[in-house]
C-alpha cells in the first residue's frame, strides 16, 4: 500500500488575552478649566479697556471729557479732535516718523542679514569675536548711552536733523537683529548650501537665493519688532531734536499741552492716528509674523 503523506496542519490560534479583547474605552469629557478661563477673560479686559477707553475719549469735546462717565461712550461723539490733530502739522510729524522708521529699520536688516550669514556659515576666530561683540551690545542699555551720543552728534554737526536720529536707531537695532536672525539661520540644512555650491553658486548668491527665502518669517518678525520701537522712541528725539520741523509723532504730543491744562481727547486722538499704520502693517504681515515668532515650537 502507498503510504499518504500527512500534511502539517497549522496550529491553533490561541485565545487572545481578555485585555487585549477590550475595547478601548472612550475619554471622559475632562473638566473644563474654569481658574484658566477665568485668567483668560481678565487678560483681556486688560488689553481691551484701555484701547476702548483711548478711542471712545478721542470722540469726546474737551467739556464731556471732564463732566461724562470716562467709560461710557460719548451722547454726541465727534471728529473735532482728529480735524484738530491734523491741522496741527500731523502730516508732517507723520512724514518725519516715517522717514526715521524706514531710514532705521531697512539698513538695520541690511547688514544684520549679512552679518548673521556670515557668523553661521563662516569660520574663524575674527567671525567668533564679531558675534561677541553684537552679544555685548545687548547688554548696553539706552540711556547709559544717551550722554556719549548726544555729544558724537553735536560734534558732527547733526545735531537736531532726522539722521541723528536714524543712526543711534541703527546701533541698536543691530545687535537684536543679528542674534535672531543667525539662530534662524542655524536651522537652514547644511545640504541645501553644498548643493548649491556644487551647481557653482558663490556665497553672495547663497545668501540672497537661499537664505533669505528660508530665513524670510525672521526677517519680517524683526522688521516690525525694530520699526515698533523706531517708532515709539521718545528718548532720542527729546535729546537730539528740537525745533517742530524735525519731530516726530511721540513728541508732537507736546503740541496740545497748553500752560494750564491738557487737551486729552486731542492727545488720545493723535494716539489712535499714530498706531493706524502700525496696526495696518500687522494686518498686511500677520502671517509672516506669526510664523516667525512661532518657528522652533514644534521642533
């Protein structure tokens, strides 16, 4: 007789383990965290009332502003105090500010670009030292400085013109700008530089055709970081300006403050026109900004 072959049969599959058979169970709905919420609305009662309080006082006369509620709106608002602010040579301290901002923030981004793409990418005891000497700007402050500078632009002879006001800007704005933008910097793939200097691209090429295009959020967030503070400076322009030809929105303040009293809803109207183009450039730049301020929480 043939003797049949018999094929091994699979083994059985054993039972799985009773946990392994359960469901997962669904989360609970977690407690709603009322001391955070809580946080969270005052923070923001914080922020609002005093942007209410600003904009709704710049709609008041003069007489409502001292006999009304300060927190409630105006009976019968008006304009008066913005048609009072630009007659008042608002366009010309606008100009002025503006000229400063640009004039500041622009050469500033320049060269600190360029010096962060140089301490990253560059080698050498000179490049170690240069970053150390931007770090030690950071811990010279403002004022211990304003002597010093103030006596640098008399003897230059700029004393009360606008570029004695865009170069101290400029000074200062170096030293922030070159840290962020070269820890951005850093985080520019090493390979994307050998392969573009494999095709044939020098650094200058590098610099502007890679890492600007990569570095771009971080450009944009110190931008308008530097421009802010061009912007509200009122320490230099106090010191190194005088006459009304060369101020700028900060002080032009001064131009309702009589010698008894101050006119506050025009002083509050001025503050409104001043952060329009601050809180336009946001608007325009918000994406960038939010990008770069948020870049390296996720890594």
């Amino acid at each position: 007789m043939a003797s049949t072959t018999q094929l091994p049969t699979a083994p059985a599959t054993l039972p799985e383990p009773a946990a392994a058979r359960r469901r997962p169970q669904k989360m609970g709905r977690s407690r709603p965290n009322f001391l955070g919420g809580l946080g969270g609305w005052l923070w923001l009662a914080v922020i609002i009332v005093p942007v209410y309080y600003v904009v709704i006082t710049s709609l008041k006369n003069q007489a409502g502003f001292f006999t009304s509620n300060p927190l409630l709106p105006p009976a019968e608002p008006t304009l008066d105090n913005y048609k009072l602010v630009v007659e008042n040579e608002f366009a010309k301290y606008f100009t002025n500010s503006l000229i400063v901002t640009v004039g500041s923030v622009v050469p500033a981004l320049f060269v600190a670009f360029m010096a962060a793409y140089a301490i990253v990418r560059g080698k050498g005891r000179f490049l170690s030292w240069t970053n150390n000497v931007f770090l030690l700007g950071l811990a010279i402050p403002l004022h211990a400085t304003i002597i010093p500078i103030y006596w640098m632009i008399t003897k230059a002879h700029m004393y009360d013109t606008l570029l004695a006001l865009i170069l101290p800007s400029i000074a200062f704005a170096i030293p922030i700008s070159v840290l962020i933008l070269s820890n951005f910097m850093r985080d520019v793939p090493n390979e994307l530089f050998e392969s573009m200097r494999l095709d044939g691209c020098s650094d200058w090429a590098m610099m502007w055709r890679l890492a600007l295009p990569m570095t771009k959020p971080a450009v944009i967030t110190v931008g308008i970081y530097n421009a802010l503070h061009v912007w509200n400076g009122f320490l230099f322009p106090l010191i190194l300006t005088q006459s009304p030809d060369t101020r700028v929105l900060p002080l032009s303040l001064w131009t309702f403050q009589g010698e008894f009293s101050v006119n506050i809803p025009a002083v509050l109207a001025s503050v409104v026109l001043a952060t329009l183009p601050l809180l336009v450039i946001y608007v325009v730049a918000r994406r960038q900004l939010l990008s770069g301020l948020t870049a390296g929480f996720s890594k």
